[in-house]
C-alpha cells in the first residue's frame, strides 16, 4: 500500500484480532522493545508486550468504517498524555498515542505475518531490547539488553 500522500511504501501492517480495525506504518520504529513495565503487564494482560514506537506521521488508519463505529478510548489516569484505542468489536488494543511525543504505539502481535507466522518484514520490526525490566515477572535469556527503564537511558541489568 502506497500513501497518498507522500507516495510512501508501508513498511507494517497491521490490525486488531477480527480484522475491523486495520493500520500502516511508513517508517521504521524509533523504538521497539519487549517491556516489562506493570502498565505494559496489567494493561495488556500478558508478562510482557513486545512494543514498538512510531512518529504520528508516519502512522496510518486503513480502515473504511468511521472512527467512532470501530474505535473505543481509554486514558490511563497515572498517564494522561496517553491514550489506548481499541476495537469496539474485538476488544483488542491496536495502538496507543503519547500526546506529549506525537508518536504511535503498536504491539507486534498485531502485525500482519505470513502463513507460518512470521511477522512480515520483522527485520524492521524486531525488538533490540528488554525494557523495564526490573519489574519483569517472565525472565528472558536472550541475547538483547536487559534495562532498569529505557535502553541506553537507564541501567542496564544484563
Ligand atoms: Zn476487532
Ligand atoms: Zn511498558
């Protein structure tokens, strides 16, 4: 898919779990991360979610229904600036938008894979790092960095 606007290729694709809600993404991640934060935990309801961050711009709705028919909010009240959207169908959240940053949040498990899984173009959108992982509750013996809060921003752990 091309945008319309600037003529650029999408990168990622992806959607919530009955496909209603349907999004691009233009441009690699300026972050993307397992994080093992509590908000990320009992958010989601996993361990942890494997995040990744984009600028606004380079964040698209697919979708041909009108926001207010598909799309649900929520404001975490221990972080105002950020606002999680999902499916009113599914129930599933797709992305979550950080007004103090103007970027995008996705969750990999949504992205568009192929038949046997695999994410498409996961070399853009594979993680580089375990986040937050001071409080993490699944431990994680893989070869990326382990840290305190963001990568590179904090201590790293392992
Ligand atoms: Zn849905
Ligand atoms: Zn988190």
């Amino acid at each position: 898919m091309t945008d319309p606007l600037t003529g650029r290729n999408a990168l990622l694709k992806g959607s919530c779990f009955c496909g209603s809600v349907t999004y691009v993404i233009f441009a690699p991640p300026v972050l993307s991360a397992y994080c093992h934060c509590t908000n990320c935990q009992r958010l989601n309801a996993c361990p942890c979610v494997h995040t990744i961050h984009f600028e606004e711009s380079d964040f698209e709705w697919t979708h041909n229904e009108p926001h207010s028919e598909l799309l649900d909010f929520y404001n975490n009240p221990l972080k105002p600036y950020k606002r999680r959207i999902r499916c009113k169908r599914c129930g599933v959240g797709v992305t979550s938008h950080n007004s103090n940053t103007r970027r995008v949040s996705v969750w990999a498990a949504g992205l568009e894979r192929d038949s046997e899984g695999t994410i498409l173009n996961w070399d853009v959108a594979k993680p580089t790092a375990h986040i937050f992982y001071g409080t993490h509750v699944l431990a994680a013996n893989d070869e990326l960095g382990k840290w305190e809060g963001y990568e590179g921003k904090s201590n790293r752990l392992g």
